[in-house]
C-alpha cells in the first residue's frame, strides 16, 4: 500500500515518545478492521505518524517520524502519478478532515469493521487513527450502540450491503443512510449500556475478540447451561432487540429468538417470520421517509457517519 512508510509498531512508537516526549503530539494508535473483530480490548495492534496539516517546517521538528516519511514515503510518492507527486509527501494523502471534525468534542465512538461477520458496533476511545477498515459512527450514544446491534440493523446490513465471501461489507452509502432509525428511547440506552459493559468485561476476561465470541453465541451446540456468559450475551441481545422494536412502535411482531439461517450464515438471531415482516417494514419507512426528505429521520437518531472515499494513505 502506498505510504505505509506512515506506520509504526507499538513498541518503536513508545521509543520514540521516551527519546522526545513532544512525538506523542503526531503518533497515535491505528485501529484497523482485525484489531476491532480480533483483540479482546479492541485496541489498535500498530501506530501511525499523524503531521494532521502541518507544514513541512512544522513537521520537521519531530526528527524520528519526520526522518521515518522522507526515507519511506517521499520516494515512493515520487514515481506515482502527478496528483500524488505533487501532494505534500509527510501528510495523509486523504486526510478525512470530515472525520476529524465530527469526532472532535467526543472522547468515544462507535466503530464497525467495514468487513465482519458480526456487524456488531463497538464503543472505543478518540485519539486514535481509524483504517479504512473502520467505519466511524460519531456518537458516544448508547441508545445508538443498542439499535446498530440489534438484529433488525443487522439484517439490513447483510440484505443491502455488498460481501466478501461469508462476511458482510458494510457500506455506509448503502446501509447505515438507508436505515430508517427509530426514536431513542431511556430503555433502549439502559439496555446498550448493559450490552457494551457486560460484553466487554467477557470478552476481557475470557481473552475473546468479538468474532470468538459471537462465533460461541451463534453455535448451536453451545447450551446455555453449558457457558453462563454465551447465555448472558444471548439473553441481552434478545432483550436489545425487543427494545429496538418497541422504539419503533413494532412490539406486535412476536421475534421467536433462536438459531436461524440467513444468506449461508447460521445466528442466535428472530425467527424468519419476524424478519421478513421486519425488512419489509424497514423497507416502507424508508420509502414513507425518502418522500419526506432528508429532514424526516427523527432528531435524536441522527448521526454522522464520515466516510470519505479512499484510504489514508493512497
């Protein structure tokens, strides 16, 4: 990938901090797709160099990430094409300034792997780099972490974003600005705080990323007498969703959890019936909302989800 010069590993990045404390102001953790499926804390397994906009003068005052560009980045930039020759070789090729303002006044986030089989949000702290492997969702709201986890967000995920194999890609043109989000409810920020808390003391305690510990979740031949925390997970997530539907104003719909089929992949999910009747009714509330305009999905739902095209480097 062009530029990759720009990262760093963990332990370099903490030498250079020790050897000139001022580096911690353009090194930051850089959350990839594998760390958030992958490590039990969701923490970022490499580092970048970040100048943000500096100038080159600027940048160069930080001489190890500054000496680290110009021996990897400047002459690889060089035999690219014009538009990459003549961009500043020691920034981000694809800076996603609309990123960096939409997070700016919040200290958390919700973070989806672009790709994964368990479309499942997580909260992680700001002050980090995202990959274009990480779609971005700002907001620290955890009525909003509970309705992205809920199964109805989810299978509209995997019915209009795009795959790769088995795993769903989400696309946030595709998925998150189609779905018709409902009003937020206390219920549904009491039971997404559960969610997040619950999960993430499992997950740690157990040494389980969040594909482990779904992969138990959604094994059939896992009892809930048999593993008290993939119990735990299920019951939450049966409650998340019968609070998901209730903020839509759906609790006729009888969801009849279990092991479920859809699109080749086996989940802990709602029956069938519940979920054809739930995307077509998702699917009438965003027609009902696309004749409305923009202005139609209700306040309190509203979140902004950056998603600049490209990657950071090339």
């Amino acid at each position: 990938m062009l530029g990759m010069g720009f990262v760093v590993d963990v332990a370099e990045a903490h030498e250079w901090i020790a050897t000139d404390a001022r580096n911690a102001e353009v090194l930051f953790p850089y959350l990839n797709g594998e760390d958030l499926n992958s490590r039990p804390d969701a923490s970022a397994s490499r580092w970048v160099i970040d100048f943000n906009d500096r100038t080159e003068a600027d940048a160069a005052t930080y001489t190890l990430p500054y000496s680290r560009l110009a021996e990897q980045v400047k002459a690889e930039r060089a035999g690219k094409p014009k538009a990459v020759r003549d961009a500043p070789w020691w920034l981000f090729l694809r800076a996603r300034p609309a990123m960096r303002e939409a997070v700016a006044a919040l200290s958390e986030v919700l973070v989806i792997a672009r790709v994964s089989k368990t479309v499942m949000p997580l909260r992680v702290p700001t002050g980090q780099v995202p990959s274009e492997a990480c779609v971005v969702f700002a907001s620290d709201s955890y009525s909003h972490q509970a309705v992205l986890s809920s199964s109805l967000h989810q299978i509209w995920a995997i019915t209009y974003g795009s795959g790769l194999r088995n795993d769903p890609r989400y696309t946030p043109s595709d998925v998150f600005e189609t779905f018709p989000r409902p009003t937020l409810t206390d219920r549904l920020e009491r039971v997404g705080r559960t969610l997040d808390e619950e999960r993430r003391e499992i997950m740690l305690r157990r040494k389980l990323g969040l594909t482990a510990l779904y992969n138990l979740a959604n094994d059939r031949h896992i009892a809930d007498s048999s593993d008290p925390d993939v119990a735990r997970a299920r019951a939450i997530h049966v409650e998340l969703d019968y609070a998901v539907i209730e903020a839509y104003g759906w609790s006729d719909i009888p969801l009849d959890h279990g092991f479920h089929t859809y699109r080749k992949m086996e989940r802990w999910t709602m029956c069938p019936t519940a979920r054809t009747e739930i995307l077509d009714r998702l699917l009438e509330e965003n027609h009902h909302r696309a004749e409305l305009g923009p202005s139609s999905q209700p306040v309190s739902a509203r979140i902004e989800v950056p998603h600049e095209e490209g990657t950071l480097f090339s």
